[in-house]
C-alpha cells in the first residue's frame, strides 16, 4: 500500500509525497515464445507464481521447435485504487 512521507513540519499545510514500495505489490509471470521464422511473439500463459511458469515452461520444453526463443517478463499487478492513491 502507499506509504507517506511528511515533508512540511507546519501542522496546517501539510503536504506529503505518496510513494509504494514494490515488494508489497503482487506479481504476475508471463511466458512468452518468439516465432524463429516471423519474429513474432505469442503469449503462452500468465502466471502467479515462478513455479507454475516453470511447470509450463517444462512442458513446452519437452518438444521445441528449431531456434524457438521464449522470454519470461515479471509485472506488477496494481489496481486502480492504488494508482489514484498516488495522485
């Protein structure tokens, strides 16, 4: 959640700088493959924890195609109460 930081000492005005620290926010996984012929990426699952990304990774692993490339990307999973949170 967002934590505050007090940067004016006057008890009538105050003011403060939302900030949210990364760690308490979820994180989704995505698996990514990369076509060796088009370039093109496809999205192959999302992801709430490293090891059933694995798990999946595994599997399609089991039969690769000739210079398939698969990428793995971690996001942050932020709602919208929590983006207007910083404003």
């Amino acid at each position: 959640m967002a934590n505050t930081i007090n940067i004016n000492t006057n008890k009538t005005t105050d003011k403060y700088i939302k900030t949210f620290d990364v760690a308490d926010d979820p994180l989704v996984f995505t698996l990514i493959r990369v076509s060796p012929y088009s370039l093109e990426s496809m999205i192959l699952g999302v992801f709430d924890s490293k090891e059933s990304l694995l798990c999946r990774l595994t599997r399609v692993m089991d039969r690769p195609a000739a210079d398939e490339e698969f990428k793995i990307e971690v996001h942050q999973l932020r709602n919208l109460t929590m983006e207007k949170d910083l404003d």
